[in-house]
C-alpha cells in the first residue's frame, strides 16, 4: 500500500538538524511595543537605593521570623509589603514600563513618590514598634537581639526609604 499513516521515529544516535535562518531588514517594525531593558537604572541613585532597600527588607525578614509578638508582627507585614511593591518598582523601571504603560492622567513618577512617602511612614510606625516591643523584652529572651537587630536594619530602610523619597520630590 505505501507510506501513508507510518510515522518514523528517528533513532536516539542520528542527530536532529534544525536550520534557522536569520534576516536583519531594517524595514521591519515589530507589531507591538517592544520591551527595552534599561540597565542604566540599576547604577542610577535611584536603583541603587532600590537595591539596598531590598537587601535591608531581606535582613530585616530574616532577623524577626518568627513574629512571636504582636509589634513584630506589624512590623514583618510592613517588611514584607514593602519589599514586594520595591521589587514590582525596580522591575517597571529595569523594564521601561513608563514608556509602554501610557495612559492619560497618570504621572508614574507621582505614584511612586506617593507609595515611598507611605513606604518610609510605614516603615517608621513599624520600626518604632519593633524597637519598643523587644527592648522591654528580658535581655535573655531567646529571639531579643535578633529582633533589635532587625529594627536597626528597619531604622536604615527608613533611612533609604527617606532619601528616595527626597529624590523623587526633587524631581517632580
């Protein structure tokens, strides 16, 4: 009858070739906005503060688990929210999402000077939280120096939170 529905499975030692053919037409648009990464943020102050707020949430996260006091516990919820909405930043901005995220009425530069003006709030509420539940702590406590430890590292994001919130303002 012929070959018709016999499919070959090639043998495990013959090699499979795929050719791939590359064109470089500088006529040609992409179809949509296109992704630029914008390496240059990461060594701007901007990043940088970025980058060291997340080092210091990922010490102070590490310092205070396990909250085993009501204080500790709002301040890893502030720890925790923070670091998470820093790395959605430095993302959009390592992305270049400003310049593909245009909408009308919305000036990104604002809504992340508004979200570190409450970072730094937040973080000062929570810090002085922290500080105050654990130096009323007996000294001998198991987790005591940890936690004054980590509403140290809380006092320096504030610090960091501070300083880019003064950029931005400066900016804007």
């Amino acid at each position: 009858m012929g070959d018709a529905g016999v499919t070959q499975i090639p043998k495990a030692n013959q090699p499979h070739l795929t050719t791939v053919t590359i064109k470089n037409d500088p006529t040609i648009q992409p179809a949509g906005p296109v992704v630029v990464l914008n390496v240059n943020y990461i060594s701007s102050w901007h990043g940088l503060l970025k980058g060291l707020q997340l080092l210091f949430a990922i010490i102070c996260m590490a310092c205070t688990s396990p909250a085993t006091h009501p204080g500790t516990s709002w301040f890893l919820c502030v720890v925790v929210i923070t670091f998470i909405f820093t790395l959605l930043w430095l993302s959009f901005h390592f992305l270049s999402m400003e310049t593909l995220l245009v909408a009308p009425n919305v000036n990104w530069l604002r809504v992340e000077f508004y979200y570190v003006l409450f970072a730094t709030l937040f973080y000062i509420t929570g810090m002085i939280t922290q500080l105050v539940v654990w130096s009323k702590a007996d000294a001998q406590k198991y987790f005591a120096s940890s936690n004054l430890a980590a509403g140290s590292f809380g006092f320096f994001n504030t610090l960091a939170y501070g300083a880019e919130t003064l950029l931005i303002f400066l900016e804007l």
